[in-house]
C-alpha cells in the first residue's frame, strides 16, 4: 500500500502488486473504477467478481497492477457521497503521473484497465500527448461512450421492461423520463425542484425520496460527467484495446462498447476488437439469464473473462514497441 496526494490535498489509498523476484521494471495494468463508493483490494478469499478480476489480473505473468482508492473509500481521504467527477479524475489522473516513482515500474508501458464508468472516461486520464502516450493499450468491460443523457434514457428502458412494465407502459414512463433527465442534465435544474414542479415523475426517479444522490454519488457528479465528449476522447486513442460487453449487462448498452470499438478501428484499422461475453453481466458476474442478472441472483463465478484478459494482454506484449 501507498498514497498519491490529489491536486485538492487528500491522499488517496493506492494498491500496488508485483510479481515475486521479477527484475527490473515491468508494465503496469492502471486500473480506472466504477460508480460505486465501494473500496476493492481483492484478497484471496474475496467473492466480489471485481475483486477476483483484479486479483486475475494481479496474477497476469510480467505485469504490476496499480490502483487508487476513490476520495472516501478504503483508506483514502474524502467523501465519496459528496465528491463530484472533475474531482476524480483528477485524482486518477495524479496517480497515473506517480508511476514513473516506481523503479520496479516502466511508466512507458502502462495498460489501462477501466470497468463500467472506468470503461468510458479511460481515455480522459492520460491528461498530455506524452502521457498518452505511456499508454500501450486498453481494456473495457461495461463501458460507454453516447452522452449521460442517452445512457440514461437506455437504463431506464431496460429497467422499466425488466420490471415487467407492458410495452405502453415502458413507453409512457420514458416520455416522463425525458422529461426528467432533460431538466436534470440539460437544463441543470436540481432533482428537487423538478418533482416540486411536476410531482407526477417522482416515482420514475431511482432513489425515491433520496433527492441528491444517484448510485451513491451527488447530483453534480452526473452533470460533469453530461459535460463530456468521451467519442471525441476515444478518436484520439490510437493502440489496442479490448472491449468487453457482458451479454446479461442491463445496465450499459452493448452499442456504447461496439461503438467504441468502431472508433478506434477508424484510427487503426484491427487496432480495438470487440467480444460480447456470454453469461457475464455489468462487472464480469455469471448470469444464467437477464432476469437473474437484473435480480442480483449470481452463478458461481466463470473465471473466462479474467483468461480473456490477460491472454490479451500477454498477446500485446509479444508485439514490438511502437
């Protein structure tokens, strides 16, 4: 364990691995994270399926893994509840300026690996032309790529239908959705103040009374993250990249990751290859049906999705720099 001070001043929990006895420095898998305030270290008898992946990873032949523990989670400093995007990011982006500290680390051959929200703003944190490029390549699983307005149209679509809501109802409660969103995101009106003025959309809001949070984090966070152009950060990317999309994700759309895909394929013809993992939902979990996924109900964990990763990235190590 170690720390990275954030330009704000909080010093965020970093978890470093290293193979046994390997010499000299060695190419590191940055790790870039979910919504979620929740703080994976992955010990060995974890039964998190983000933890296992990260202890999969940790466990890649010739590979550091690096990751930080958001403002407020773990041992970092902070308040997840109340920190916003903008501020995240940043503190991302100075742990991925601390790599070059590391003598056992070769900060010129860096792999970002980025899950759910990680899978979209991944590009973002290589901040200069030359710290992207230290990156070599990148891997997504449940990532996304439209605005947060559109993501948000299309998780509710989902839920709605997976609430087993008719085709019409779905229908009538997206309308009144837009509505929602729009004034929320667009328009940057507080939740609040939306469902004081029209009432009738306050059941369509996920967290019920709770009207400053989303997932856990504030309002403001979902704002910064509207503001982004995540499709103009992935044209820039232009080295390999693995993108993953669960078949049982109902939380980001399988389009979001094709489409990311496409994007750097248009830089680099071959250079990004897309898979729909089969049985695997949002984070890598086992499903036996979309259903399941939607409830929760977990199959035991299927360790394919770690092999598909790090086959990939041993494939990429074998290529020469450049």
């Amino acid at each position: 364990f170690d720390s990275v001070t954030a330009p704000n001043g909080e010093r965020l929990r970093s978890i470093i691995t290293k193979p046994h006895e390997a010499k000299g420095k060695l190419p590191v898998i940055f790790l870039t994270g979910w919504l979620s305030c929740d703080s994976v270290e992955a010990p060995p008898d974890t039964k998190d399926t983000i933890g296992l992946i990260l202890r999969g990873l940790a466990q890649t032949p010739g590979f550091c893994t690096f990751k930080i523990d958001k403002p407020g989670c773990g041992d970092s400093e902070g308040d997840c509840s109340q920190t916003d995007f903008e501020t995240e990011l940043a503190g991302y982006r100075a742990a991925f300026r601390a790599l070059k500290n590391y003598d056992f680390i070769n900060s010129d051959r860096v792999y970002i690996f980025g899950s759910s929200n990680g899978g979209g703003f991944a590009p973002l944190v290589p901040e200069t032309e030359s710290e992207q490029a230290q990156v070599r390549g990148y891997i997504t699983i449940g990532g996304w790529v439209k605005t947060w307005f559109e993501h948000m149209l299309d998780i509710e679509r989902r839920r709605f239908a997976l609430m087993k809501k008719s085709p019409g109802e779905v229908t009538d409660r997206i309308k009144g959705a837009t509505t929602l969103y729009y004034e929320w995101l667009i328009k940057g009106r507080s939740v609040s103040d939306i469902l004081k003025e029209k009432p009738e959309l306050a059941e369509l809001w996920p967290e019920g009374k709770d009207q400053a949070h989303l997932y856990g984090r504030p309002l403001k966070f979902y704002q910064d993250l509207q503001k982004l152009n995540l499709a103009a950060a992935w044209s820039r990317v232009k080295v390999p990249a693995l993108i993953l999309h669960g078949q049982y994700d109902w939380i980001m759309g399988r389009e979001d990751s094709e489409l990311i895909a496409r994007i750097v394929n248009a830089n680099i013809p071959g250079a990004a290859r897309f898979i729909e993992v089969p049985d695997t939902g949002h984070g890598g979990q086992h499903y036996l049906s979309m259903a399941d996924a939607f409830a929760g109900k977990e199959a035991p964990f299927d360790a394919k999705i770690i092999s598909t990763m790090t086959d990939w990235l041993e494939q990429q190590q074998k290529k020469p720099a450049g």
